[in-house]
C-alpha cells in the first residue's frame, strides 16, 4: 500500500523561485498515493505555469477567489472541505507575513484562513532569501503562525538563486515528502527518546584491511525512521553503511564494535527505548599494524589472533538501567537456521523482554524482510513486507508493549 494512498492534498504556491521544486513534489505525492489539488498565487504564476502544474497533478488548478467554474462560487471554501492537508510549499516571507495577520487577499490565504483549522492541518515549507529568513520580522510570524496552529517544516541551507549563502531555502521535494509521510503517522511513541544501533562493524587488521559483514544497515535506518515518525526522539550508531540519514534522525557513525559499544552507552542515559539491530562483529583481531602487512614471499600466510568483542545489547540489557523500567530493550537475531529455536535462546541469553527474529542471508541487502517476534508468551510473525512497513509494524508493537508497561 502506497504511503499515501486516499489522502487528498491541496498544495499551495506562493511566489518565489522554489516553485520549480513544486513540481517534482507534486509529482511525488501523486506517485506516493495521494490526489493533488494545486493552488497558485499570482506571484507563483510568475515562476511557474498553471500548464504545469495542471498537468503534474491532473487537474485544473485554482489561483482566483473569483473562479466562477465554481457553482457557488466559493473556492476557498469548497477546495479545502474534503482535503486531508494543506501544504503551502513554497511558503514565501509575504505569504508567512498574511498566514500570521490573517490576511485573505488572494484564494490560496483566504483557503488557509477558511480551512476547518480542527480537521484540515497547514503544513507549511518556507522558502525566502537568507536575510528575509532571519529577519525578525518572519521570525516573529513564524512562531505566530505555529502558534495558530500551523506547522513550520525547516528551511535547507546552502547557495541562493541570489547568489548568497546560508539558511532560507526551500527543503527538497523529497524531503517535504518524507515530512507529508511522517505527518500522517500515529504518533505512538511520542515523548520517548529511543536509541537504535544499524550497519555492520568493521575489524582493522591492518590500515588497510579488516573483518566485516554483510549486513546493509537498511532494516535498522527503516526502524529509526519510523520511531521518528511515531514522534519520538532518535539517535541512530550506524555502522559503515552508506545510507542516507533518516529525516529528524541524530546520527553517530561508528566504525568498530569497541567503537559502536562506547556511543551507545553514552547515548543510552537518556534513552527509553534501545533497539539493537546491528550486526556486531563477535570478535577482533588481538591486534592490529600501524603498517599494511606485507608478503614475505614464502607463501606463509599471516596468523591472526581474535578477542571477544563486548555484547553490546547483553551488557546495556543486564545493566541497572537495562533491568528497570528507565529502558525497554529489543534485540534482533540474524540467523542462518532454526530461527524460532535460536531466537529464543537468545531473547533469554541476551536478557531483553523482545527478540526479533530474521534470516540473515535471506534479507542482507534486499529492501524486503519477514520478521519473528519472539517474548516470554509466544511469538508473532510480521510477514514479508518491505522494509519500511514492517518497522512501522514492529515501533506500533514496541508502543503497544510499553504501554502496557506503564499501566501495570
Ligand atoms: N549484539 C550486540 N553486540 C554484540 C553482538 C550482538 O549488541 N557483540 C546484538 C545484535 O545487535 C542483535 C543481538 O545482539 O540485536 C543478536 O546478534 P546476533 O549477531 O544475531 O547474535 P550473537 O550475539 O552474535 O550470537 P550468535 O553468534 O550465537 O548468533
């Protein structure tokens, strides 16, 4: 099921040169599920054409508050009444400055000001000029329209259309997808802050070699991702992995388990929720060389010694922390055979109240996965699903669990 399927979405134009960007957006909520109602202001029409956008969202698109197609003649009515969001993306200072006074001049204004405020959210994505973001004056409108209501998406950084530098620009299309997505999910685990280990690690040998494995790192930034849009707070220790970081997400890169092991206890002081899905390599090599280890040309091969790499998930699970209340712990068990057996096993060996079960071969890599939950009465199965989806499943289940927690 697509992420947005059966939302309707009135997407709104102000002027300013980002409205190029609103054309791929536009393209992506429809390809995402969603139906589009585009709405332009003039000044928008000056960067981009109705043509466009008509044809992009497949239907006519409004910019006059006087549009008799209308049978009643009321626009600004009738176009927001059956949609699920307002998203004014670009978001121009002057339109921002008319949200906050509630000024309604123009039909795309006069629809946010006689949207059901209650049932239709405004999602806004500012796009201005460096000085024209920081200026107190939008600041101030701003934290007015929040305040109202509205919610502010962040402004992205970087080179101008006016040749400056800094902070102003509209997010990416992709990334205004991402928070539409977000937006639309339950918010179950709002106010918890949950810490997620992803990737493999990586064991020098030497400078230029070492021991790692196969895991993608895709599974734990899908569960990050989704914990993210449940509403909580998450830090994410990837291993070498070369995924983008999940919207809303703090990232720590770690390259060893050792590494891997010092992150996580210090960003577990405040975790609530820990959810180790890294596939942390068991052992190291005893030790490694400053200097590449060369062939002597005897055809001996090197002997490498290994030491037992801290349990990561074990040792913050039997801790005081891991043992109270403070800190639900989830581990994964990526396996080869008898998953249920192995599982079990380890859910109880690793001291975690869920242990979530998967073949590993069968998944490293792949955007796909199935998944076993394994607690103290039984086991349930999330079948084979994308990535994704089945982490949005597991944080629902995690939520559902903690809930239960709290009350008894
Ligand atoms: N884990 C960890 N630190 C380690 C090893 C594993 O935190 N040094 C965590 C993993 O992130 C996962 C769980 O423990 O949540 C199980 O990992 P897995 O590699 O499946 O199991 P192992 O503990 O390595 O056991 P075995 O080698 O017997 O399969």
């Amino acid at each position: 099921m697509k992420d947005l399927a059966g939302k309707h979405i009135v997407l709104g134009l102000s002027g300013g040169i980002a409205c190029y960007k609103s054309a791929e957006l536009c393209r992506l909520l429809i390809k995402a599920g969603a139906s589009v109602q585009v709405v332009m202001t003039a000044a928008a029409e000056q960067f981009m054409t109705p043509v466009t956008m008509q044809a992009l969202s497949q239907h006519t698109v409004y910019s006059s508050q006087w549009d008799a197609r209308e049978s009643n003649n009321m626009a600004h009515i009738n176009l927001t009444r059956q949609a699920d969001l307002c998203l004014m993306a670009p978001a121009s200072a002057d339109f921002i400055a008319k949200l906050a006074h509630g000024q309604a001049d123009d039909l795309a204004s006069l629809m946010c000001l006689a949207r059901p405020i209650d049932t239709v959210p405004l999602l806004i994505a500012p796009a201005m000029n460096l000085e024209m973001w920081r200026h107190p004056a939008t600041q101030r409108n701003v934290v007015q329209v929040t305040r109202d209501g509205a919610h502010v998406l962040g402004v992205g950084s970087g080179e101008q259309a006016c040749g400056e530098t800094g902070d102003g620009r509209m997010l990416e299309p992709v990334e205004i997808l991402d928070e539409v997505i977000s937006f639309f999910q339950p918010k179950a685990l709002r106010g918890q802050h949950v810490l997620v280990t992803a990737g493999p690690t990586f064991e020098a040998i030497d400078p230029v070699r070492g021991i790692t494995n196969l895991s993608s790192g895709k599974m734990g930034f899908a569960i990050a991702r989704a914990a993210r849009e449940a509403g909580a707070e998450v830090t994410l220790v990837a291993g070498p992995v070369s995924l983008p970081t999940p919207r809303g997400v703090t990232r720590v890169d770690v390259k060893s388990a050792l590494n891997m092991f010092e992150a996580v206890n210090t960003k577990a002081q405040n975790a609530t929720i820990f959810i180790a899905t890294s596939a942390v390599a068991d052992w190291r090599p005893e030790s490694t060389t400053d200097r590449k280890i060369k062939k002597d040309g005897t055809g001996q091969c090197p002997v490498l010694h290994f030491v037992e790499n801290p349990d990561i998930l074990a040792s913050l699970a039997h801790s005081e922390r891991g043992q109270s209340r403070a800190l639900y712990c989830v581990g994964f068990a990526a396996e080869s055979h008898d998953l249920l057996t192995n599982a079990q096993a380890k859910r109880l060996r690793k001291g975690v109240p869920l242990l979530v079960g998967n073949i590993g071969p069968e998944t490293f890599g792949r955007d796909d996965n199935a998944l076993l939950l394994v607690d103290e009465s039984g086991t349930r199965e999330l079948s084979r699903d994308s990535k994704l989806s089945l982490a949005r499943k597991l944080i629902a289940d995690i939520a559902i669990r903690i809930g239960d927690r709290t009350e008894n």
